[in-house]
C-alpha cells in the first residue's frame, strides 16, 4: 500500500513526509483492516510531525481523522462486517481496567494510545 510516512520529526516546510510503499497489514484479535477512502491532517498532526508532542512512533503514518470501508476482520471481531464504512479514531486503544475506562472516561486512560502518534494511521 501507499502511504505518507514520517520517518523523523521536522517542520513541515522542510517536507518531512515521504511517500513510501508499506505491506498491507492484518488485522489481530479484536482488530479490523479498513481500506481507507479519505485521510484528513488536523493540528494535532501537525504537532507530531513537528515534534511538538513527544516520542512518536516512528516511522509513522500521520493521520487520524480517516474514513474508509473494512476490508478484513480479525478474529474476535463480530459487531462489525466487511464492507462497512467506518471511521477512524484518534483513541486508538485503552486498557479497559483503570479507573478511567471502568467508568466510561477512557479519554484519560494513561495506558492509551493515538492513531497517527503511537499507532500508524492513514
């Protein structure tokens, strides 16, 4: 597949995106791989890309504001279904058993992680 990768950190008048071929990966457990339609870069890209929020993944593919239809299902998955149009979003993961995620504020679970920052995104 092709995607924008972020291989260091920059300004983004220095181009730091590069245009990269990368293996279609698979979807785990619990997971869905979706074939993305559209991507949008918000500010807060801007401050990943920029280093403006610390330790990134790298390389990463920037993005979480993605639409796009699922194309394959990992095992475990049964609420959704191939070919359906979906989106992205930044909360990528959460541990589902702080205090947080246990009384529906998982926004603020410590152990998250963020698509397009510590999860590749679109």
């Amino acid at each position: 597949m092709k995607a924008m990768v972020l291989a260091h950190t920059a300004d983004v008048e220095t181009a730091p995106l590069q245009l990269c071929e990368r293996p279609i990966p698979l979807p785990g457990p619990g997971e869905v791989l979706v074939r993305l339609t559209v991507c949008g870069i918000c500010r807060t890209d801007l401050h990943v890309i920029e280093g403006e929020l610390a330790n990134p993944a790298l390389p990463l593919i920037p993005g979480h504001q993605a639409v796009g239809v699922i194309s394959q299902v990992g095992v475990g998955v049964s609420e959704r279904m191939v070919g359906e149009r979906v989106g992205i979003a930044w909360l990528q993961h959460t541990c589902g058993v702080c205090e947080f995620c246990t009384s529906g504020r998982e926004n603020l679970c410590e152990r998250a992680r963020f698509t397009g920052y510590q999860t590749d995104g679109g």
